[in-house]
C-alpha cells in the first residue's frame, strides 16, 4: 500500500488533542475537530477569526440549495442542475478586540496553544495566550458544544484572563447569513427578518430557491455586568460586549444558540415564536445542566457501543473517533436524514448520501441501533418516486436510484457515474435485505420494502440485456472499481442484480402465500404480473459470472487483458491520483480504486468458499490502490478471514485513522464518514469475525499478535452481547436479553449471562 500516515494529533483513549499550531494543518484540523449531533454539524472553525484559509462551515443535515449555473447537459440522461448542502448560518460568529487590535489567528502572536476534542462530553475545548502588539497578555479558552437530544440548542463559553493587565476587551458574538459556500463562491440566504431579544438577538434566513427557513436566535449569560449594544448589518444581528477585566481574574460568557430548520415554508411568524419560545427553553435549562445531560449521553453510547484495545493506543484512539463521529453524524433521530460521505463536516461531495449508506453504515446501525437503521431505509421509501423518474430518464422501467443525493434526485452530473453506476439501486435492495435478514422486520419489508424492490428489479431488468448465447448481463456500466468505465458484464453489477431479483421473488411469494391482500394489492397498484415475476427469475437464472477453473472472477469481460500498473510505486506525492493524473490516464490499465469483486463477496459472503475468497482476494488485493475510503476496510476484514493477521492489521489501522493521520491528503474537504463507519467493521466484522448474511449470527474471533485482548458489544434482535478476544481464549456473554443461537467456529452453541469461553482457532 503506497500510502503513509501524517501523524500529528496527540494520541490519547479518550481524546484528540493538538499541542501548538501548524497553520498548514489548519483545514484539516477544521475537520477533525468537527461537531455534529444529527441535526446539525459544525467544522471547527476558529469563530474569532483565521485569515481566508479556512473553510468556515455550518451545515444542517437536508437544507440544501441548487447549484448556481445549468450544466451543458446536451444528452438524455444527463442532469441540467445539481444540488448541495448549502452552508448555513454562522452561529458561532465572533470578534475579539483588545485596544483596536482584532483578533485574527493567522497573524495574531499566539503562545501555550492547546485544543482537545473530548469523547466523554462531547466538548470542543481551546486554549491560547494572545500577545498584543502593545504588550498586553491575555489568556483565552473557548468550548463549544451540540445538544446530542434536544438537537436545536448549541452552546458556546467564551474565557478571558488578563495577565499582566486591567482594562477593557471588545467581544462581538451574533448570528451570520452572510457566510459564503465555498465550493460554488455564493452566498446562498435571504434575510426575511431580525430582531434584538433581551440579552441577544434572533434572525430568520431562507435559502434563495429551495425555499428552506432557518431561524437562529441567541441569549448571553456571564460572570460579570458588562455593557452591551446590538450590531445590524445585512443578514447579520449581534451584540457588542464591553467586558472588564482584572489581573489575574477569569471572565466568562455564555452563548445560548437555538437553531429551527423549516422545510416546509411555514409561516415567518409561527416560526419566530416557535423559535423564541426554544430559546426560553434552552436558558432555563441551563448551561451547567446541559454539560451534565451532555455527559450522561456520551456515558450511555460508551456503554453500548464502546470498542475496548488493549495494546494498541494508536488504534484505540482511532475506532473510538469513528464511533463518536458516527454517532454524531447519524443516530436515527429523523428518518428524513440520511448519511452523507462527509457527513456534516465539509462541502465535498455536496453533503450527497451516495450507495455507502447501504452497504458500508447501515451494517452499523443494524448491530447497534435498529431504530437508526430503518430510518435509514425509510428515507429510501420516501424518495421512491424520484428514482422512478430516474429510471425514465434512463430509458427504463422501474426505479433507479442516484448515484449521488440529498433530495432523492440525481445530483451527480458526471454521467459516467450518475448514468452507469448501478450500486444505489442494488445496495438499497440489499439493505432491505439485510436489514429484514437480522431485525426479522416483516411489516417494513410487506409495506415498504416490497415495492422497493419491485422497482428496482424493474429497473434492473430494463436495463440489463441478453446476449446471443442467451446470458443476461449490463453492458456499458461502471461498477464499484471506478477506474474502469463502460464496461461489459461487470462482476459486481451482475452478481448484485442476480441477488435482487432472486430476493425480490422470495418476498413476493412469501406475501402472495401469506399475505394474500397485500399481494392483490401490489398487483393492482404495481401492475405486477406472472409474466414479469419469471422474466426476473429467468433473469437471475442466466445472470454471466465469469469464473475461471481456479474460482478467479474476472472483474469485467476483458478485465484479465488489462495492461499492468505496479501501484506501489505511484509517488505518495501524486495522491488523490484525481488531481495527478489526466482523467483518461485512470482508465487504461488494470489498477483498481477499490473493492469490486471483493465486495460483493464480503457482502454475500457465505455464498462463497473459502477457496473462492481466497483466490480472488490474492488477485485483485495487489491492484488495488485503495483511492476510495472504503477499500482499506473491506481488505482488512477478508484479510483477517483468511488468516492473513498482518494484512488485516495493516489494513485496520489506515481505516480507523484514514483521517486523524490524512492518508489520503485530503481530509481537509472533511471527514471520510462511510470509511468512518467501515472502520467499525473492520473489528466487529473483521477480527471478530462477525457475519450476519446467513440464517444465524456467526463468530469467530481472531486477534491481532500486536493486542493483548480487545473487546465489542453489539446488540443482536435485542439482546446486547459481549464479545472479549484474548490471545488464547474468546469469550461470549449476553449483557442484557435472553439467550440466542450463535454459530461460534463453526459450531452451533446457545450464549445466555453466563460466560461462554472457547479457544482460538
């Protein structure tokens, strides 16, 4: 593997913590110090003020704004206008100034420069002395923070301590619309109305065209009386704090903010006194009493979902990041949500939720939180009608989902992706699947998920085609391997579209069998039909695969002619190899950005032998170059399969810190969430050899030679079962529930309170 990590970032359990700035990591620390509950996400952003290189971002999860300029769609099929998540108010707005001098980081004589990012409270906390260019020396620290529950309140502390003077700081705190999205280099917000409150002031923004309101109020509270003003300009409201300060004597100010999203065009004034009315809420709550349920939260998720390793500090910091960012980026609280591939952290990708959500987060949420998991399905229902439309615009039947999506329209206007890329549609299918196989949810998959994959078996089968020897087949695709292009018979895409059909078929007839008015109904509404039900299995009984005598599965039909790339000698310098490489140059060997007949074999992976695996992972493991997020885990997770303790070793690690360590160099445009959640993978499904694709939960076990032990829980239809891996010994035990079946190496053993303890294997 030709990349490196970039460490930096002090390595601790509990926290991420930088001792001393570097200003050339500040985009990337702006990332990794994100904040995120759902709702709404931050970046982490200096608020008081850093030059221009910064990206100052505020987002919240669905309000999303179209791009400015048409693209040249001249084709069928090819989108006109894309859609982002558009960045929102700058709630966190600040100004600093002590004698005329403001406060600015990027030139500011800074010293004693401490910023922690903690997993226990959820707080971001920094700290500097700033030297003024008159002498005066004055401490600083400032924490901010996410109400993970009572999503709209967020929070900000503001410290000063003069230290070697008496006198008088300005601090300017507000609510600003006026921030501009970066990637496009707009503004994006109108100012529909902005009043002063009691002790702050409040402001309600919309979106230019997508209509979307936010209202953003604010209330300050602090140690001491200070004199105060209201500040006005456009799309900004603020007040203006004139704070005294004592040597030696510490300052404090505290920033209530209450944010409201709208979708939905409610009137201004039953929003602003909706809003209003939060904000009351919020202050009599109270900052001390929101730092404690902040705590209580974060104490809860560590009991449920915490990844225990001991032996290895670098890895133990990185899977406790993934899972704190998870679960702030996603945790099932609004099924309207869905998972995008920086999650809240940045603008790449446009906040777009991409296949990843099925086949790389929902696995997470399907062992942790069930809820979360059909939530994410349920956001796929929603937006059915839309992949019906995309179908259309296809030339199909049925339903196709985008490639890329906030809304549930194709986003993406790179047609090669948005209109040869199948995995959305199969990964949905294959979520269902998934989600019914371990939750045993029949109501979601007889109301819902049936006609989901009615569709997109309707799709898929318009779309593919039958060649003369009568084998059916996609042609002109792009599979998961996105450095090969309209290509013919694509492993991936076949076999995933096989899986769909034949899926699609069981529900049916299980409906049809058991549920006789729903399957009535289906064929009334649906227009479901015996003639079309075969043409799917037909479908799925000459689906092409081509395997070799050895059980090698060429990737494409012509995969194996490829002319050959020795990857590992690709300069680490020329990552992303996107912004190295001329485009065509991606596309003419046998080099692979990540996992494509691997994938589908670990997602159906007890459809294989071990031998298959074995083959395949030994071929394709050399060529691939692991450009996406996703490879490192899905290498790892095989690796450990088959025995291979280094790899899978080596693999984990670039996964759990492909951020915290910049493997990529590109962490700056925000974190890599999907691969966030691959990496909790890497051990539950990894090391601990987990699969949940076959009629019973199956473990088994093994451990890194570097660990001395590692433990996971995960929750199994309801039952929380602990899992402790030991260099001899693993042991199984349920927490909380009744007892349940495992196959455990291979064997079949009933796991209940008391302690199962088995030797490796």
């Amino acid at each position: 593997m030709a990349k490196i990590a970039d460490l930096y970032y002090q390595v601790s359990p509990w926290k991420v913590s930088e001792v001393g700035f570097d200003s050339s990591r500040n985009e990337v620390s702006e990332s990794i110090f994100s904040l995120g509950n759902e709702y709404l996400g931050v970046r982490g952003y200096f608020e008081e003020g850093y030059g221009s290189a910064s990206l100052l971002g505020s987002y919240f999860n669905g309000v999303y704004e179209n791009s400015v300029k048409e693209h040249e769609a001249q084709y069928k099929g090819i989108i006109k206008r894309s859609h982002f998540m558009v960045n929102a108010v700058d709630w966190l707005s600040t100004k600093i100034e002590l004698e005329g001098e403001r406060l600015d980081l990027a030139d500011a004589n800074i010293t004693e420069f401490y910023r922690e990012l903690d997993f226990k409270t959820g707080q971001l906390k920094r700290s500097f002395v700033w030297t003024t260019l008159g002498g005066k020396r004055i401490k600083i620290s400032l924490v901010r923070f996410l109400h993970m529950e009572s999503v709209y309140y967020s929070y900000q502390k503001l410290e000063f301590e003069a230290l070697n003077f008496q006198g008088e700081i300005q601090v300017e705190l507000g609510l600003d619309f006026a921030t501009i999205h970066q990637s496009e280099m707009s503004n994006f917000w109108t100012e529909e109305i902005k009043e002063a409150t009691a002790s702050g002031g409040a402001i309600i923004g919309k979106t230019l065209t997508t209509q979307q309101q936010i209202f953003s109020g604010f209330e300050i509270k602090t140690s001491a009386a200070l004199s105060s003003e209201i500040i006005e300009r456009d799309k900004f409201i603020g007040r203006k704090l004139n704070v005294k300060l004592e040597e030696g004597k510490t300052v404090y100010i505290h920033k209530y903010i209450t944010n409201i999203v709208d979708k939905q065009q409610t009137d201004l004034d039953l929003l602003w006194q909706r809003g209003l009315k939060s904000l009351e809420d919020q202050l009599a709550e109270g900052y001390d009493n929101a730092v404690t349920l902040q705590k209580s939260y974060w104490s809860d998720v560590w009991q449920k979902y915490d990844i225990e390793i001991a032996g290895d500090d670098l890895n133990q910091q990185g899977i406790r990041y993934c899972i704190f960012q998870m679960q702030q980026t996603y945790h099932g609280q609004n099924p309207e949500n869905n998972i995008g591939a920086k999650g809240l952290t940045g603008e790449a990708y446009g906040g777009h939720a991409f296949w990843d959500t099925e086949t790389s987060c929902l696995p997470f949420y399907l062992l942790t939180n069930l809820k979360a998991a059909r939530n994410l399905l349920e956001f796929r229902y929603a937006t059915l009608e839309q992949a019906r439309q995309r179908a259309k615009e296809l030339d199909c039947q049925g339903a196709c989902y985008p490639i890329a999506t906030l809304n549930g329209n194709e986003a993406s206007a790179l047609w090669q992706h948005a209109s040869l890329q199948f995995q959305p549609s199969t990964g949905v299918a294959y979520g269902i699947w998934h989600y019914v196989n371990v939750s045993q949810d029949q109501a979601f998959v007889f109301e819902h998920g049936v006609e989901m994959l009615i569709e997109i078996s309707r799709f898929l089968a318009s779309r593919g085609d039958w060649s003369p020897k009568g084998q059916f087949g996609f042609y002109g695709v792009m599979g998961p391997d996105e450095f090969q292009m309209m290509v013919n018979h694509n492993a991936y895409t076949n076999y995933m579209a096989k899986k769909t059909f034949e899926y699609t078929l069981e529900v049916v007839n299980q409906i049809k069998q058991t549920a006789p008015e729903r399957y009535r109904s289906l064929q009334k509404e649906l227009a479901l039909s015996d003639e079309e039900q075969q043409n799917w299995q037909n479908c799925a009984e000459n689906t092409l695969l081509i395997v070799d005598e050895a059980g090698l599965i060429e990737q494409h039909d012509g995969f194996f002619d490829l002319p050959h790339v020795a990857i590992n000698e690709i300069p680490v310098e020329e990552f992303p190899l996107y912004n190295h490489w001329s485009y065509d140059r991606i596309y003419r060997n046998d080099m692979i950005k990540q996992p494509d007949v691997l994938m589908f074999q670990f997602l159906h992976n007890q459809d294989f032998s071990d031998q298959s695996k074995k083959v395949n992972y030994e071929f394709y493991e050399p060529k691939t170059i692991h450009e996406s997020s996703l490879s490192p885990s899905v290498h790892s997770i095989l690796a450990a399969e088959l025995g291979k303790k280094e790899e899978a070793y080596d693999f984990f690690g670039f996964a759990t810190r492909m951020d915290l360590d910049n493997y990529n160099r590109n962490t700056r445009e925000g974190l890599h969430t999907t691969s966030i959640a691959a990496a909790w993978m890497n051990i539950v499904y990894g090391f601990g050899g987990v699969r949940t694709d076959g009629d019973r939960l199956v473990m088994a076990p093994m451990i890194p030679p570097k660990w001395q032990s590692y433990r996971f829980t995960i929750t199994y239809q309801d039952q929380l079962i602990e899992v402790l891996v030991g260099q001899e010994s693993s042991q199984f035990r349920v927490i909380d529930g009744k007892d349940v079946l495992i196959k455990l190496y291979g064997k079949d053993y009933h796991v209940n309170q008391t302690t199962l303890e088995l030797p490796m294997i």
